[in-house]
C-alpha cells in the first residue's frame, strides 16, 4: 500500500470569543504556525506602562503637555481587540489627575471603525471600572459631522 503526502494543512482559528473556523492551506505555502500566548498582568506590566506614560518614547510626558482645566478625549479600541484598557486608562487618568485634570475632564471614545457598538456590558468587560470614572461612548463613524 502506498502512503501519499498529504497536500493540505487543516488550521483551526479562533473566531470571536466561542467559535473557531477551519482553514486549509497547502503545505508549500505554510512555513510555520504560531499559537497564541498570554502575557501577564502583573502588577509588573502596570509598573512599565506607568513608567512609559511618565518617560515616553520621542514625545514630551503629559504632565508637561496639559493644564488642569484641559478637556481630554482618548481614544480606546472596542472589545474585538485585546488590549487591556482596564489597566492602560486608569494608569493615563491617575497621571492625568495627578497635574490637576479630574476625571470629569475626559471622555473615552470607542474608535469602532466599522464594527458595531459596544454594549454596557462589554463596556465592562474591556474597560472594567474607567466607567465609574469617565464617560465612554462609542464612536459612529457614520457621523460626518467636522
């Protein structure tokens, strides 16, 4: 009996938070195959991002670049990505309320793209308690006031 090569990959991708879709890729166009890790969120990796929003990169510090009566508006991603604006945001408001801002000041907007909102809920999940804080809403791109 004679075994013959299989020509194609079966790769199982995750798609949204519950579901995973099936792809077929021929072997010759496959090179490696990555899985997903998870990094930590320590209070080390709060440490970094304080200590990055004080010494950035190429770019003056916030302390120095706002007042204590400015409006502030970030600009946040929607739940579809992993960013951990749970512990990104507090970090920024803290930083921001330590020159004098309060946190009736900023407003969180959702850059969605073309996504749809956000729920409460998810709201929750991606950004935890910035909500008891600061107003978040999502953002209608359809909105072609400027």
């Amino acid at each position: 009996m004679e075994i013959l090569e299989e020509k194609n990959t079966i790769i199982q991708l995750p798609y949204g938070k519950e579901r995973q879709v099936e792809i077929e890729i021929q072997k010759e166009n496959l090179h490696f195959i990555v899985e997903k890790g998870t990094v930590s969120t320590s209070n080390g990796c709060q440490k970094i991002i304080q200590t990055s929003i004080r010494n950035p990169v190429g770019r003056p510090p916030i302390r120095s670049m706002v007042k204590s009566n400015d409006k502030i508006v970030i600009i946040g991603d929607d739940i579809t990505r992993p960013t951990p604006q749970d512990i990104i945001i507090p970090i920024v408001l803290d930083e921001l309320n330590s020159v004098g801002v309060p946190d009736k000041n900023v407003h969180v907007i959702v850059g969605l793209g073309t996504h749809r909102d956000m729920t409460k809920t998810e709201f929750r999940l991606k950004y935890g308690s910035v909500e008891d804080r600061v107003e978040i809403t999502n953002h209608d791109y359809t909105d072609n006031i400027v």
